[in-house]
C-alpha cells in the first residue's frame, strides 16, 4: 500500500513505532538534552509561581499515587498530576522554547509526561529522549499542516499539538505498536484544545501542563486497549477538518528525514516570544544611532498578525500581562535592559517611568510580516527617524553556543532553588543523559 493511501495519522503512527534510536544521528540527542535542561531551569523558575500553588491544592483534593517527582517541591504526585503540575510550571515564566512548525513552545508539552513515566516505568536516559524526538517531530510535523490559519483562528497550538505530541512521545516510550499508537493519536487528539483568548491569565501555562497530561493518558489508555478514531489528523470531523489545517505531503515527505529539534528557539528574554523581536530591533536601534532614550517622541512597531495577536497588550497592569505586551517589553528594554524574570512583577510595569515610554510605543500590521519578525521605527523629539529590523526565530545560535547560553541560564534559574552545588550536578547529569539506564536516578535528584 502506497505512503498517500495509508493516510496522514497512519504514517505518524508508522514513524513512531519503527524510529529506532540508532536511526537518530548523535548530534540530533545533543540538542535534545540542551531542550530537556532549558525546560528544568524555566521549571525551577517557576515552581514557586501562584498557579503552581493552586494546582498542588488541585492535586491534594483530587488523590492518586505518588509515583512521580515535582521539579524543585521535594514530593510527588500522580503520573497526571505530576506532568500537568510540572508543565504549567515549566510554562509559568514564559520563558521556555518555541518551535515554528510546532505553533508554539513544544517542550513543556513533552518532558513532564515523559519524565513521570520515565520515573514509574524505570525508563533510561536514552529512552527517553528518544521519545522526546519522536513527539516533538510528531507535534511539529501536524503544525506545519495546521499552519497559521489553526493558530490564526484561535486555537493555541502550544495546546492543541501539545496533547498530540505529547500522545506520541508517550506511546514511543510505551512501546506501543501501530494499533494502539493509532489509538493514542486518537485519544490526544479528541481532546486537543486551547483558546488563545486565555493569554496572560493561568490558564496559558495550565494548557502547556494539560496537554503533557492528557497525553500522558491518551498513551495509558491506549496501551490498555481503549479504542479511537486510526484517523484523527485526517478523517471526516477529524482535527484538520474542526480546528483548521490540511494534509500536505511535501511536509509529510521530510518524515524521518530531519529533526526539528535543531530548529528550536530557546528564549533568553521572560516574555512571549513574539515580543522578542521587537525590543531586539529597538535595542539595536537606540545603540547603533546613540538615541537618548529620553528625547524619544515615538517608537513604532511593524508586526505581523501572529504578533498582534499574541503579543498586543497595550496597557498591561500586572506582571503576566506585560510578558504579553510588545510596548511593555520594548519600553523595558529601552529603560532598564533587564529582560529576565525581575522585569515581570507588577511593581514594574505599573512604574510611572515604563508607564509613559510604554505609552509611546505603536503598533501596526505589516502584511509582508507572516512570523515573529519585526521593523521597529524611532522618532526623536527633534524629528529625525530612525530604524532597525530583528527576527529572532534566525538568531538560533549553533549547537556548542546553544549548550553554554541554556548551562548558564540553568544555573542563573536553578541556582537559587537548589543551591549552586546541586545545580551544577544535575546540569553535569544532563550532559551525559542518554548514558542513565534508569530516570529514576535523574528524577530523584530533582
């Protein structure tokens, strides 16, 4: 039977069955660990986050048995509970990953549903990762085919593919074959959602956790025998045909080829990564032209529509709407030039300062603008314009340099919570992770 006839979810299910891990290059695990250690820094970030709180209150009232770790809280809790407390806390910050193809941030979707059944079923390091790989190809692969118009109409795709890749990463750790990986694809997909109307609430983080979660059970549930839909992708009232999006097999045709894990951006600003561009370009605008930031009339922001949906708070009032607001983070960037987690608290962004610079800032559609690009223009008091463009989806650093910026990112959100000793010792533990035989060993230590 021809690869077309088999349909879109069946090849999925294909590439994850029989994907063997020494069918993956060894480069390819190398920025697999770097994602796993970027994904427990912005976890120990943000642990302590109040939504964090009122989850672990979520999961002493609903029970279960404490078979999983909670990064950074010294207990545990189900295999559910576990991977959704830990993916709103990997999410909490905003400061995690993101993925073109995946339409969002892919990792906070995947390590904490595989990290708790890592830990349960004794899984190894090697194991583990490879699951990741496949899940995250998996999540990416049916967002290119989702495209804008999925995340355009609404839909947030860190969600919405996160319960599909998650259902994948889980069902390769499982060791599931075609049917029930079929089933698993059809579960997490029947639950896929997540409205994008939530931005700057706890409900954005608690979709990343939900959907590690709800992958978590999809795989579970299939594994023991739970029947769904073998084409959910693409079937009649399938996912494409409800939440936007369409089989294209020029991107079906790279299934196996290539790893898009080598694509992922890791964030080195707090905020939505849509914001990043723009203060990126208004930095290097204020620099390259030695603008006094104080003689600034105007600042104008050209985005695309993707931005504009995400990132257009114009008037943010606490600290998690300012992580979703472009003329926030670039008033920021421009008075203070902290961009870490100190920038996002409420006594910041209500500064009178931010306030009045943030007040300056425009924003405007640019059509030729389809991603996070941006062209930030500045006009001074005296009337003189300047500009500068910045796309930081092409700013993704190579390999070694990717290692040293998300180690030291590690040990500037770890440190503090685990003491600077620990920190090192799990970052080193990271490093020679396809080596671990038993995630136990790692899950204990966190």
């Amino acid at each position: 039977m021809s690869e077309e006839k088999i349909g879109m979810t069946g090849r999925l299910a294909r590439f994850i069955t029989l994907t063997k891990a020494e069918m993956i290059p060894p480069e390819i695990y190398e920025h697999a660990k770097v994602a796993f250690l970027d994904t427990l820094a912005v976890t120990y970030g943000g642990k302590d986050d109040p939504l964090v709180g009122k989850l672990l209150r979520y999961a002493d009232l609903m029970g279960g048995r404490p078979d999983a770790t909670l990064i950074g809280l010294n207990r545990k809790a189900s295999l559910e509970h576990a991977a959704l407390i830990n993916g709103a806390a990997a999410h909490a910050l905003d400061y995690d990953d993101t993925l073109v193809s995946f339409l969002g941030h892919p990792s906070v979707t995947l390590f904490p549903s595989l990290l708790a059944l890592s830990e349960a079923r004794g899984k190894s390091g090697r194991e583990f990762l490879t699951a990741y790989l496949i899940g995250l190809q998996t999540g990416g692969t049916i967002g290119a085919c989702a495209g804008l118009d999925h995340y355009l109409g609404g839909w947030h795709g860190t969600s919405t593919l996160g319960h599909l890749a998650s259902a994948a990463g889980c069902a390769k750790l499982l060791g599931l074959d075609l049917e029930r990986t079929l089933c698993a694809l059809g579960i997490g997909g029947t639950l896929a959602s997540g409205l994008k109307r939530n931005f700057g609430t706890m409900v954005k983080p608690f979709h990343a956790g939900r959907a590690s979660a709800a992958g978590l059970t999809a795989a579970l549930l299939a594994e023991d025998g739970f029947t769904a839909a073998p084409d959910i992708l693409e079937g009649p009232q399938g996912f494409f045909e409800a939440l936007k999006g369409k089989v294209n097999e020029d991107i079906l045709g790279f299934l196996g080829l290539g790893w898009d894990v080598v694509n992922l951006s890791q964030k080195y600003h707090a905020s939505c990564h849509a914001t990043h561009s723009p203060l990126e370009a208004a930095r290097d605008c204020v620099a390259e032209h030695g603008i006094e930031v104080e003689k600034i009339e105007r600042i104008r922001v050209f985005c695309s529509e993707v931005t504009m949906q995400a990132a257009a708070k114009l008037t943010p009032k606490t600290g998690l709407e300012g992580k979703f607001s472009v003329p926030y983070c670039v008033a920021n960037a421009l008075l203070r030039d902290v961009t870490g987690m100190a920038a996002f608290t409420d006594e910041m962004v209500q500064d009178p300062a931010v306030k009045a610079l943030t007040a300056k800032v425009e924003l405007q559609k640019d059509p030729q603008k389809t991603a996070l690009e941006a062209t930030v223009e500045i006009v001074t008091r005296d009337g003189r314009t300047f500009s500068a463009f910045s796309d930081i989806l092409q700013k993704i650093p190579p390999l070694e340099k990717k290692q040293q910026n998300v180690r030291a990112k590690f040990l500037d959100l770890a440190g503090p919570v685990i003491g600077a000793e620990k920190a090192v010792k799990i970052a080193d533990a990271v490093a020679g992770l396809e080596k671990v035989a038993d995630m136990r060993q790692i899950a204990g230590g966190l």
